[in-house]
C-alpha cells in the first residue's frame, strides 16, 4: 500500500487484517450475503473493508498440515506482489466521507 500523509499507522493494521487468511475470506463473502445488501442498515466499516479486500488477489484457502509434518523449504509458497495502491475507501470512511455501497 502506498503511504501518504500519516497513514502508514492505518495501513499497517490494514496490511496485518488483510494478510490474516480468515479475515480475508469473510470480507470475500459477506459481499455476497443478503444482509450485506441491505441499504436501510448502513455498515460503512463492513462496506470498505469489502472494497478493501476486494483490492487483493483472490488468496487460496491453505490447508493445514498433516501432524508431524515440518513443512519442508520447497512447500513455502512465493510471496507475490502486486502494483500499490492506496487505500482510499478505507480513508474516506473513517473521515466520515460517504462510501460507496459494494
């Protein structure tokens, strides 16, 4: 993410959130729940971590591993890296500017 003004704080816990399997997934999919496309009750922080997470490369759902395996040097998957972007969805909101409903 890119770094502007003083919100390399905000980006660093967006980063972590983004980066924790289960968050990420749950942002993925409760777009498409129907409660989440209900107009009438406004979730402005739901909404832009949304449109956050939508930002990122679809993430594979890893499995664990099997017991007593150490995980070997060549099972570590590459870090893939993408163009930066800053995440202005998330500044908006939490200036109090409306967001658009994802």
């Amino acid at each position: 993410m890119i770094n502007r003004s003083n919100y390399c704080y905000i980006n660093t816990i967006l980063q972590a959130l983004v980066a924790c399997p289960p968050f990420y997934h749950l942002m993925r999919t409760i777009r498409n729940l129907p409660a989440a496309k209900n107009s009438k009750h406004p979730k402005p922080f739901i909404d832009a971590m949304c449109s956050l997470v939508s930002e990122f490369s679809q993430l594979p759902i890893r499995s664990k591993p099997a017991r007593g395996d150490k995980g070997k040097k060549d099972d570590i998957p590459e870090i893939q890296v993408d163009t930066p972007f800053e995440p202005t969805v998330i500044y908006k909101m939490l200036n109090g500017s409306p967001v658009g409903h994802v």
